[in-house]
C-alpha cells in the first residue's frame, strides 16, 4: 500500500478528533483501518494522546480567588469614584459655557470697555474673550491631569492586598 | 432572540454597570478553564496567578465593549490571550514575541519551548496537573500546545480558536495536527521507555 495512503490515515484521523471529517471520509478511514494494523495502531495512540489531553487537572487556590475578589472591588469602587468626580466636572463646565453664552453680550461691552478705559490694544481684548471660553475647559483639564498619580498610588495599594 | 443571544446579551447589559458582583459570579463560573489556559499559555504559575487577576480587572474595565454577539468565554480568553502578548513584549530579553508564532517546528531542539520559560509542568506538577503528560507538553511548540488546550480542553470550534489567535483555520488546524503528531510521539517513546 502506497505510503501516502497510511499518511492520510493518519491526517483524517487527527482532523476525525480535531474537526470532524466528512462522511465519505470517515468511511474511507473506516475501511482503511480495518485493514491496516499499523494505521489502527495509530489511530488509538491518537485517541490515547487527546484522551491524555483531556484528563489533566489543575488547582485553582482559594487565596486567588480572594484576592482576585478584593481586586475587583477595589477597582470598582474606584472606577465609580472616578467617574463621578468626571460627571461633575463636566457639569459644572457645561454650566459655565452656558452661563457664559447667556452673557456673551454683556461680557463682550465689558471687555470693549475695560480695554478702552485700559489703552488695550482690539486684536488682544478680543483674544482675550476668545480664551475666556477655554477657561472652564482648561480648569477641567488640570484637575483631571492631576488625578493621574492617584492611580498608581491606588495600584500599589491593591499589590499590597496578595 | 433565541435563549442563548438572550443570555448573552443580558450579560452584557450587567457588564456595562461596572457591577463587581456581576465578575465575581462570571469569576466561579470560569476560574477553572481560565486558569487551566493560563497555566498552558505562561508555563508559570506565578504569572498564570498574575494573569489571572489582570483579565478580571480588564473584564471589569473593559465590559462595555463585550457586544453579546460572541461567545463570553471566547471573549474572556482573548482578553487573557492579549495581557499574555503584552506582557511577552514588555520581557523582550526572555522570550520574544516570535517564539508564540509558528516560526519554530516540531523537530526544533528543545521542541518549541520558548527559552527560559518553564514547562507548564515543571511548575505547576506539586500533584495536581497531570497523569502521564508530564513532561510531554513541554516538548510541544508554544502555539501547538495552546491550540490543542483549546481545542481538547476548552472544546472551541476551530472558527472561534481561527478568531481568538487571529490565524486562518487552516494554521490552527496544522498546530493541532502537529501538537498531536508530537503528543502520540512522546506518550509512544514514554511507554517504550
Ligand atoms: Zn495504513
């Protein structure tokens, strides 16, 4: 028998436990290991090796779970925390850029006249009033820059927690 | 909606709360299977335990993203799967990453184990992993052996394997010919031994 024929045995056999095979394959294989010792030997040190596979344990320790437990809450309530502390944030800068846009003519009289009364300059006042509006944006960006190092001050904490 | 897609995607909805207990009932549904992964993918229990941690908190972080149209475990492992990648490039002096791709063949001298990092046996065998595969497992390629976990162990489909490796089928179905052809090989020689 062609050696090519033992190989796709042997492949149909690894797909048959892998994937499956289609019926005329399986057939083929069927009749091929009925005939072929060597092939049918194969075919159950296969079987065996997945079998083999399949038995091996492992051990989960409970201390693990607990700590992987205590990780998770301690992100949470953190993510929590963190999240509110952003939603108020942007609360209030919403508020302000609407307050703002209510009093935008007013504020624009206002910067004319303190730069007149002041000898400033057009260009810079209305800069000026084109920043103001980045303000509350810019305060929202400190404070949340500011919250970075918390993190990894928190990370160190939970390592501590094993 | 049949009950599976409904399951799914209630479990995405709680994911979205960022609810903690939501992950501690998910962490004793799979706790065994991932750390079994885990243990298969590092060699290391250590950082099997490390891992194992890191993936709850991204599941937590991350649960937004988990759309209910894809399996969960299948979602849980590649999460896993990509921390084990991060981590691998972050030790660029002990193992890189090439040594998880499918560069290194079967008859490669110490069968594929990526250097310095140990057989999942060595470190895990105090009793518990075992039968007749100690010692066996270790001569498999990396990407073999965590083909063959998946497939025997977790029992994916090779689509959902295809998806969590980011390989054709036809890759994943080779690992596993080539996992096995080893595996009936070392179990052969460890008989006549
Ligand atoms: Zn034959």
């Amino acid at each position: 028998m062609s050696e090519d024929l033992h190989r796709r045995a042997e492949q149909l056999k690894i797909d048959s436990m892998a994937g499956g095979i289609s019926a005329p394959d399986l057939q083929w294989l069927g009749a091929h290991l009925e005939g072929c010792p060597p092939c049918a030997q194969r075919a159950r040190a296969i079987e065996r090796a997945v079998r083999t596979l399949r038995s091996v344990t492992v051990r989960v320790d409970p201390a693990l779970l607990r700590t992987t437990r205590m990780k998770v809450y301690v992100r949470a309530e953190d993510l929590n925390r963190r999240g509110a502390r952003r939603l108020l944030l942007w609360t209030s800068c919403a508020t302000s850029w609407v307050w703002m846009a209510a009093c935008a003519l007013f504020l624009w009289h206002g910067f004319e006249r303190l730069a007149s009364q002041m000898g400033i300059p057009n260009w810079l006042w209305q800069a000026g009033f084109g920043l103001w509006w980045a303000l509350p944006l810019l305060i929202v960006g400190i404070v949340l820059s500011m919250q970075q190092p918390a993190v990894n001050n928190e990370r160190d904490l939970t390592a501590g927690l094993d | 909606m049949n009950s599976v897609e409904g399951e799914r995607e209630a479990l995405a909805q709680s994911l979205r709360t960022r609810d903690p207990e939501v992950i501690e009932h998910l962490i004793d549904q799979y706790q065994y299977r991932l750390f079994r992964y885990l243990i298969y993918l590092t060699g290391n229990r250590e950082e099997a335990e490390d891992l194992f941690q890191e993936t709850w908190i991204r599941v937590l972080e991350r649960g937004h993203r988990y759309d209910g149209r894809s399996k969960f475990d299948t979602w849980l492992f590649t999460i896993a799967r990509n921390l084990f990648i991060d981590r691998l490039r972050s030790k660029k002096t002990q193992v890189s990453i090439e040594e998880f791709s499918d560069s290194e063949g079967p008859e490669s001298g110490n069968g594929g184990s990526p250097r310095n990092v140990p057989s999942p046996f060595d470190l895990v065998s105090q009793g518990e992993v075992y039968g007749q595969l100690s010692g066996l497992m270790d001569r498999l390629p990396f990407p073999s052996r965590e083909a063959l976990v998946l497939r025997f162990q977790e029992e994916f489909s090779l689509e959902e394997i295809a998806r969590l490796m980011a390989v054709p089928i036809s890759t994943v179905k080779s690992r596993i010919y080539r996992g096995i052809a080893i595996l009936k090989e070392s179990l052969e020689d460890s008989k006549h031994e």
